[in-house]
C-alpha cells in the first residue's frame, strides 16, 4: 500500500521488524499467562512509547505517522488497562498492540529498496521474502485465534465439551431404575427440576436400607463449570476418578449420598447452578423421604467448580443480604444445612489464573473456565466471591486442597475469614514435603485421599453428633 511506502536504511527497517515481532510475542504472553498480565502489559507499553518516537523521529506523514498514531494508543490503552484492570479496555489494548506490530512489519516492508539481483542471491531474497510471509501469515492467524478467545472463550469450551462427550441436555443420560452397587441402593437420573438442563440426580442409599435415618451428604461435581457430571466427577483431577472414589467412604461412614448434576456454561450462564441446586434441595425435602433420606441433617459438599457452587449457596442460605443481592431465595433452613465441604474450591474467581505453586498451563484453564461462567464484569466477580460474602452464620465447613497447581491460598483465606467470624472450621493443606498433590487430589485413590477421608469424616461426625 503507498501508505507504508516510506524511506528507511537497513538498520531502521531491521529494528521496527524485531519491535513487531517482539510485541507480537509479548502481547501473546500477555494473553497465555494470566499470573504476569501486568508485567507483558508494562513490556507493551515500552514497545509502543518507542516505536511511537521511533517513527515520529523518522517523518510525520504516511506509514510514519500511523506509525506514529497507533504505537501511542496502544500505549495508552496497555496504561489504561494496567492501572484500572478494566477487562474491555484489555481487550482493545491486545487489539492495538496486535495492530501496531503489523503497522510495524509494514512499513518496515515498504521502506525496502528495489535492487535488481539475479542467481543465487535472487533465489536467497526470494526464500526470505517467502518465509517472511509465512511467519506473519501464521502470527495472524493465531493472533486471531488469542483476540476470538480472549472476547469469548466459547468456543475453547464448546470444543473442549465436544471432544469430551459433556454438554447440555433435557434427556436424562439413562432410565430411571433401582438397583444395588457395591451394597448401596442406588436410584439414577431422577429429574429434579424442568427449567435448566441437565437437572438430574442420582441417590444413594447406603447398606441398601432406607429404614435407617441417615445425615444426607449432597455433593455437586467440579469440571471448571464446563465439563463433569455426578457420575464421573471432575476430569480436572488426577486421573479423571469416578464417583465412588468420593462417595464410596461416605456411604460408607453411615451417610446416604446424593449426586448433582447441573447446566454446564457457556450454555447455562452464572449463577444457574445455583439455583439449580436449590431446585435439587427443594426436591429432595419434598420428595426424599420416598427415597428414604433425611433432609434434616444435610451435609454439602463440592470440588472445584462445585465447591464455588456449594458455597455461593451457602452465602446465600446464612446471608440475607446477600441473598437480596443475588435475587435467590433461600430454600433450606440454615438449621438444617449442618456442615459444607468444599474440596480444591475456586473461592475467588478473580484469582483463577493464580494457582499456588503455579502451574501456567492451570492458570490459563482455569481461568478460561471462569470467564466461561463468570465473566469478566469486576461486579459480578466480587459478587461470585465466596470469601467476601460468607457471613456468622455460615456453615462448620472442612476445607481442604493440594499443595501444587490449586488453590490453597484461598482455602487457608476462607478459613482465617470463618475463624474470625466465630464459625467451626477445619482447613486441611497437606505439605508438598509429605506429597506432590495437584488439583481435586482427594477424588483420586491414594494414601493421601485415604487421610483426607479420615479427617473430613472425623470433622463431620463431630459436628454432627
């Protein structure tokens, strides 16, 4: 374009190449990993202050002051973003960053002079032009790739949820029926509520005998709120456990168990599940006797996902206000609702892409799992935040979590907030000198889940005594 035709030495031309490409790696970080947002940010806005002066030195009209123009904005917008954490304006500075490296390319390309070469040195300039417009043709394609999810991260999700065989639907995965596994009574896929998809649930009965009164431990699967279901848990966790690895000691311990599942995002918006779990509790008070469970002593429980489920309606059971706030009305008596147990919980979504003992590779799923489900509106995180709003009258809570690529921080966060608040609890975060445990470690079998059996179920037994 005659725009970006301009007049440049060798040096120049090689020097706006390598700022182009540099921003285009340093605004990709920026996007990859979330933990260092603000360190790529400052990175950018250095790259665009200079290449804004750079091109201001060289000339004021044509490819040098677009040059010029769009290295200040994206400045200003990396500035803006940085020092207001304002998810639309991040987006428009990965934009202009995106938009001044190729500015940067393209009048580095129409500075270049046309000299006549023939033999070999034609066919070498012919090879680098070539693999010049290979490398920016890959870079824009994934730079595309990086701004689609970084507007939206439905389709990430979507195809993840492909891939994986989860999704959303109004058919129950199988028949109603009764039958006995592991010498538990187990009834699957009672439809619990018609509004949302997959309101679904699955009630255990342990030593297949309804007769005894039992506490009624209801439990809600993790998956980053876009895969898992009651059946096989949280694929996020080590080796992708099935049910009983969780359940099957608390049937054991004298509990009946019952599973939910709920709508997966970004199909079903924040807060759905929610209040599809209080669709589900609603269900199993009117109906459960019939099933043989006790909804007067209840205990809840989730990982991960399922944790921040649990306790956002926890928050909303024990605090009025906050159930204004939300919209939802209660629907369980706080007297009922005995004890919580939040394993690996995502308490704060904000802090998603920040795991303890980090992992970059945690950090950028969890939280595109989030924006999935969340967000990026600064209200509507605070107001997701479990920590904030838990309040005196919230649940005896047993609270656990590994010790690599998780989120322990929050759960020693949550417990420091409850103890101040006069509120029984129990946090558990085996050191990483005793084991390396990842995300969701306890759904998976070993000596390490065995011990986090024995102590959640210690902690319950003595609350509910």
């Amino acid at each position: 374009m005659t725009i970006f035709r301009v007049e440049a030495g060798p040096r120049v031309r090689g020097t706006l190449v390598l700022l182009g490409t540099v921003a285009v790696l340093a605004v990709w970080l920026e996007f990859l990993i979330i933990r260092h947002h603000a360190i790529f940010g400052v990175v950018n806005i250095l790259l665009g202050a200079i290449l804004a002066v750079l091109a201001m030195q060289r000339g004021r009209r044509g490819g040098w002051l677009l040059l010029t123009l769009v290295g200040a904005v994206s400045a200003v917008l990396q500035l803006l973003w940085v020092t207001t954490s304002l998810y639309p304006l991040w987006i428009a500075a990965f934009i202009a960053t995106l938009t001044l490296a190729a500015c940067s390319w393209a009048v580095a390309w129409g500075s270049r002079r046309h000299v006549k070469l023939t033999g070999a040195a034609r066919s070498r300039r012919w090879i680098a032009r070539a693999g010049a417009f290979l490398g920016a043709g890959l870079a824009t394609l994934v730079s595309l790739a990086f701004v689609v999810l970084a507007i939206t991260p439905a389709p990430a999700t979507e195809s993840i949820q492909a891939s994986t065989g989860f999704g959303n639907s109004f058919e129950a995965a199988a028949a109603t029926e009764t039958r006995v596994v592991n010498g538990s009574r187990l009834t699957n896929d009672i439809q619990y509520g018609t509004r949302y998809p997959n309101s679904f649930l699955d009630i255990y009965i342990a030593d297949n005998d309804p007769s005894v009164a039992r506490p009624t431990y209801v439990v809600v699967h993790g998956g980053g709120f876009i895969v898992g279901s009651k059946t096989n848990g949280d694929p996020n966790a080590a080796g992708g456990p099935p049910f009983a690895v969780g359940g099957g000691p608390v049937l054991d311990a004298g509990y009946n168990v019952v599973a939910i599942d709920y709508g997966l995002a970004p199909g079903v918006p924040y807060p759905t599940p929610v209040i599809q779990l209080g669709e589900a509790i609603d269900f199993l008070q009117e109906h459960g006797a019939e099933f043989g469970l006790d909804m007067s002593r209840v205990v809840l429980a989730g990982g991960s996902a399922g944790g921040h489920i649990v306790g956002q309606y926890a928050n909303i059971q024990t605090n009025p206000d906050y159930a204004g706030e939300m919209g939802i009305a209660p629907t369980i008596s706080p007297s009922r609702l005995e004890a919580v147990v939040l394993d690996s919980a995502a308490l704060v979504p904000a802090k998603a892409g920040y795991t303890q003992e980090p992992s970059l590779a945690n950090d950028f799923l969890f939280d595109l799992s989030l924006r999935s489900y969340v967000g990026t509106s600064q209200h509507q995180l605070a107001e997701a935040n479990i920590i904030l709003h838990a309040g005196p009258a919230f649940p005896p809570s047993f609270i656990t979590d590994g010790n690599t690529a998780t989120f322990a921080d929050q759960a020693e966060e949550l417990s420091t907030k409850l103890t101040e608040l006069g509120v029984r609890n129990e946090v558990d975060l085996p050191p990483v000198s005793n084991a390396v445990l990842g995300h969701a470690f306890m759904y998976s079998p070993s000596p390490s889940t065995d011990e986090y059996n024995e102590k959640k179920i210690a902690f319950l037994a003595d609350v509910l005594r």
